[in-house]
C-alpha cells in the first residue's frame, strides 16, 4: 500500500504510454512515446528509463526534468515475433518505487490485411499480382474490389488501403475514407491517366 499523505521529495512516474503509429511488422522498427512526470519536489537530473520487449531490454533512455514538469520520451526497437507480446517501461529506483514499472501488451499479427479499390475489380488483378511478396515471411492477406460493388466493411481492420486509379468516389466512399484517416494514414492513392488529386 502507498501512504498518499506521505511526501516524496525525490520522484518520477510514468503517466502513461501509446504507440503512434500502432501497425506492427516483424523485422520493423516500431515508435514508443512515453510521458515521464516529476511528481516530487526537487528537480531530477539524468535518470535512466529502460524499455523491455519479452524479457529483454531493447533501449535505454536518460532523461533530467524539472519539479512537476512532464517529458515525452521517444523509443524505437525492432520486432522479431509476431502474436502477443509483452513489454514494460521501468525508471530508476527513487522515494515511490510502486510507480515506477508500466506494463503493457500488444499483438504483432501474422500478415497484414490490405484493401484495394478500383472502379471496376479487373482493374485489380494486374496490381494485385504484382505486389504479392514470393517470401512468406511477409505475406500479406490482399481484398479487392470494384467501387461499385463494395460491401459494408470495417474499415478500421485493414492494415492500409489501396485506391487504384478511381476516377470517381461516391460519397460513402470518401466518407469511409475520411474516417480511416483520421485513424490511420496508410492509404496509396494511384492516379489515373486523366485523375485529379482534389477528389481526395
């Protein structure tokens, strides 16, 4: 149990952590940010903050921070697994060790899963074909279809979104789209001979 009416005159927390771009890919680098608050009374100068990924220390980050002051600090590792992993963030031992450990999880899927679009779902065939990886370590799961015979999707489950040369974006459409990036920023948008950008 921590006494909340006790004083800390010397301590860090990790308020909290995200990824920024959350599209995990083996054998790729992968963005952590996390926020490190001096919660104590004095300043605190070059403190060590260690990132573990199943079990074993990928980086190492020194950080110094005023009283009450708030830093994001940036780590960058590479996966080697795909399925559940677990990781967590420790800081240097200070006057409140309980907040000094954050825990967390994330799941590397096996393939990525890509929609392409096009207006008619020929159209898809040729490129489809030609960006299917040969290596199987990278394979990717690929759904194509035609603009005017696209099914409700969720499109929030795919990995990135491929626009293939559509000439003309019905409104659900660049609705769908819209809403995707406000999450996400993977889509490719390849133009058509006589395309616009400002359909986008």
């Amino acid at each position: 149990l921590v006494n909340i009416l006790e004083r800390y005159p010397f301590n860090l927390a990790i308020d909290t952590l995200y990824f920024p771009n959350p599209q995990f890919i083996v054998n790729s680098r992968t963005q952590l940010q996390a926020v490190i608050h001096n919660t104590g009374e004095i300043p605190a100068s070059e403190i060590n903050l260690d990132l573990y990924i199943d079990h074993q220390r990928v980086a190492q980050k020194s950080i110094s921070l005023e009283k009450s002051g708030r830093q994001v600090v940036d780590f960058s590792f590479t996966l080697k697994k795909t399925g559940i992993r677990q990781g967590w963030i420790k800081l240097q031992d200070d006057d409140l060790p309980e907040d000094n450990l954050y825990y967390f999880t994330f799941s590397v899927p096996e393939s990525l899963k890509i929609l392409m679009i096009s207006d008619t779902g020929t159209a898809n065939y040729p490129l489809a074909r030609a960006i299917t990886p040969i290596d199987t370590a990278i394979l990717f799961s690929l759904d194509t279809f035609s603009v005017f015979n696209l099914p409700s999707l969720d499109y929030n489950r795919y990995d990135g979104i491929i626009l293939n040369q559509i000439t003309a974006f019905p409104y659900y459409l660049m609705s769908n789209i819209r809403s995707y990036l406000g999450r996400r920023q993977n889509i490719l948008y390849l133009l058509p001979m006589d395309g616009d950008m400002s359909l986008i």
